[in-house]
C-alpha cells in the first residue's frame, strides 16, 4: 500500500494539487506536509504502537534530550541562514 500510495503521488495528486493551490502558498505547504506525515510517519507510528506494543517517542529516543536537540537545530539553522 505503502509504494502504491506513493507511486499515485507524482501521478495523480501532485498535479491536482499544484492545479488547486499553486506551489508557492501556505496552504500548499501544509497540505504537502500533511501527505508526506501520513505516508512516512503515520505507518512506523502505527506499528510501533499496534504491533511492537511499545511507546514510539521512547523507542525512538525521542523523549531524552530534548532541550539539547533543541539548541542543536537552532545552531544548524542559524549556520545555515548565515551561509
């Protein structure tokens, strides 16, 4: 389901939504990430929690370290705005 999803996705959805909303605009933007989390997200953390049984933040690591991650991405973002 999962390649057939994203196979439709070039195909069908992306021209429709270029069509609609244009691809500079916000709300194309939210609509884009919208899909991309259901496809690349929503499985791995439906499986993790139905199948494994088992907390996804804490099996990814997610939950330790927060305020560090935070600090990381805002010196990444700011190198990355001053290069």
């Amino acid at each position: 389901m999962f390649h057939l999803g994203w196979i439709v996705w070039p195909y069908v959805i992306y021209p429709r939504l270029t069509a609609a909303l244009g691809q500079e605009t916000l709300a194309y933007a939210v609509v884009h990430l919208g899909i991309r989390t259901t496809f690349w997200i929503a499985p791995v953390w439906f499986y993790l929690r139905c199948v494994d049984r088992v907390d996804p933040l804490e099996y990814l690591k997610l939950k330790h370290h927060v305020g560090r991650g935070f600090l990381v991405g805002i010196a990444a973002t700011a190198l990355n705005v001053a290069g």
